[in-house]
C-alpha cells in the first residue's frame, strides 16, 4: 500500500471515531479544561447563551475554576430528559463537585446524589427538604446543597418601578413556567404594586416555556394591547420575546436574573438575582474543604446586605422613581418591607 493511501486510511479511521464519540454522548453536549481536581456543572435547558440563567452561573463556574486551578466540564442539557443522564454522567466521570442549574434538576440531583454518595452536589436556584418534599422527590440528602434565593426582595424594587412609570395604570409580568422560582419574583413585583400605587392594575400570565421566544412575545403583545407598558420578564431565554415587544410597542420593559439592558433601549433596569458570585462562592467553598450538604443556602438581602437588588438604570427614569426604590431597598434590608414569596 503506497504512502498516500496509508494517510487516507488513518484520516478515514479518526473521522470514524469521532463520529463514534459524539454519538455515544447522546443529548450530553460537554465542553471542558483545565487539569486541576474535577468539579462539573450540568446546565438547564435553553442554552448556554441564554443571556440569563445559565449563562451568567457559568461565568460564575469558570472563573472560580480558573482562580482556583480546578478542571472543569459543562454537561448541556438539551431537553429535561437530559437532566438525569448528565448528572449521572457528571458524577460518573470523576467530579468530585458537580453544581446542578435549575429548580426543575432537583428530583434529578436527589437521584444523583443516592447513586454517588461521594459526590458533592450543589443546586442553583433549588431548596431541599420541608413539606411535600417526599412527594417531591427533593428531601435533603446529606452530599446535596440547596442555593436558594429569595427573589421576591429584588421582584418588589422592579415592582416599584413599573408603579411609578406606567401612565396607563397597567402592567404586566410574564412568567416561564408555574414555579415557586418563578412565581416568587411576581408575588414581590404585584406587591410592589400595591403597596406603591393601588389603583395600577397587574396582569400576569405563564408561557409554561423558558426557551421559544415567540410564545413570551405573543403574551406580552396581548398584555400590550390590554393597556400594559410595562413588561417584566421572568421567564429566561423564552422572556426576551417579552423585552422585544415592548421594545417594539414603545414601552417599557424591566429585565431579569441579570443586565439585560442589551436587549433593547426599552429596558430601563433589570432586577438582579446574584447568580454569578453565589456559584464562584460555592467554588471557593468547595476549594476550601468547607463544603456542606445536607441544607440550604440562602441569598437574600439579610445574607448578603451589600448585593444590588436592581442593575443602574438606563435612559430617562425619573429621581422621584430612583430615590422610591432607595427607601425600598432599605425597608427590605431592614426588615420593615417582607414581601411574599407565593401568589394568592
């Protein structure tokens, strides 16, 4: 066999297993680094770009990796049939730590975390134990931390906000779907409401979707034409179709989880939940031999009395407005204002 037919045969062979490889990862897209202690992170579904949720726990992941000279994989959830697999998957391949994003991985991590008693797991945005956990499948388990946040606190300032800026006395929320993660933003944004202007009315309505766009835009343009002009996202990936429209409409639109301000002029602030410094925390935590399971972990002004509630504002908000949710952020860092974290 001549030289140039044994090249063709070796490029033929390693084409070959690379489509071997990828075939065998299933619906587990992973991309990893590093040459350190293994730590893994498996995300939710709607991308890593979300410009969100995952996104921004990940940007929080890889710089705690980097500063503290760990080896790290991200294991991509594409639908939530993925979940289980790819935190099995996570544990299975040598992750001492392996941080879970997302309220809907829970059940999944419970599972995880009896197969592989050994692994650490760490879940954003998720709380064990209590009432109906059971039932749940989400009762503490003692190699599993909870991440919770208390996102009522920042949902009541962007509340505040859209009170003081509607000129239509309506505005509306768009949720993803019906989850306490979900529903406690909107329980603090419609108290908000109440307790700053009486008269504002508040529509509410669930995409039961954190991913298709096109169905959290059509549910804002119907707020839209119901005389909203405020829009408040709190549905991930799927919510930006709800900054779009108001962008496109000409109102207002408040984004969520972080910065979204990029999404449209529109966007005059987002309300902040500390995704990026609460996951680099667990890092370091983990790093530090100090790593605790079996409980939760709470990130609400009370914890963390210096966090920003709000981003800076963008474009012409009135002082009246910005000094209101200053007398807010103090109530809520006092204790005076203690706003529900479930709708009636």
């Amino acid at each position: 066999m001549t030289e140039k037919r044994w090249t063709w045969l070796i490029v033929a062979l390693a084409a070959a297993l690379l489509v071997f490889g990828a075939a065998s990862c299933g619906g587990k897209k992973k991309s990893s680094s590093g040459g350190g202690t293994k730590v893994g992170l498996v995300s939710d579904t709607g991308g890593l770009d979300d410009k969100g949720f995952n996104q921004f726990s990940i940007v929080g992941f890889k710089r705690g990796v980097k500063d503290f000279g760990l080896s790290d994989r991200v294991y991509v959830s594409h639908t939530a049939d993925d979940y289980l697999p790819n935190l099995t998957a996570a544990a299975s391949d040598g992750n001492k730590l392996v941080i879970a994003v997302g309220f809907l991985l829970g059940p999944s991590v419970v599972t995880a975390a009896d197969q592989y008693k050994d692994v650490k797991f760490a879940g954003v945005d998720q709380f064990y134990g209590g009432a109906g956990c059971k039932k749940a499948g989400t009762c503490t388990r003692p190699n599993v931390l909870g991440m919770d946040y208390p996102s009522e606190q920042s949902g009541y300032e962007a509340g505040v906000v859209a009170a003081l800026m509607t000129k239509t006395g309506t505005v509306s929320s768009v949720g993803g779907k019906k989850l306490p993660s979900v529903d406690n933003w909107i329980a603090g944004f419609q108290q908000a409401v109440k307790d700053t202007k009486p008269g504002v009315k508040t529509l509410n309505a669930y995409s039961q979707d954190f991913e298709d766009i096109a169905k959290c835009k059509e549910i804002a343009l119907d707020q839209i034409a119901h005389g909203s002009d405020v829009v408040f996202q709190v549905a991930g990936k799927c919510g930006l179709g709800a900054l779009s429209a108001a962008c496109d409409k000409g109102k207002i639109a408040i984004g969520v989880d972080v910065d979204q301000s990029g999404q449209g002029k529109c966007v005059i602030v987002s309300a902040l939940k500390p995704l990026t410094t609460s996951v680099y925390g667990i890092i370091k935590t983990f790093k530090d031999g100090q790593f605790k399971g079996g409980t939760n972990k709470f990130y609400g002004v009370q914890q963390l009395p210096d966090a920003k509630l709000l981003t800076d504002f963008h474009g012409n908000v009135p002082q009246s407005v910005k000094d209101a949710v200053a007398k807010a952020d103090k109530g809520l860092k006092d204790g005076s204002i203690k706003p529900p974290a479930t709708l009636k």
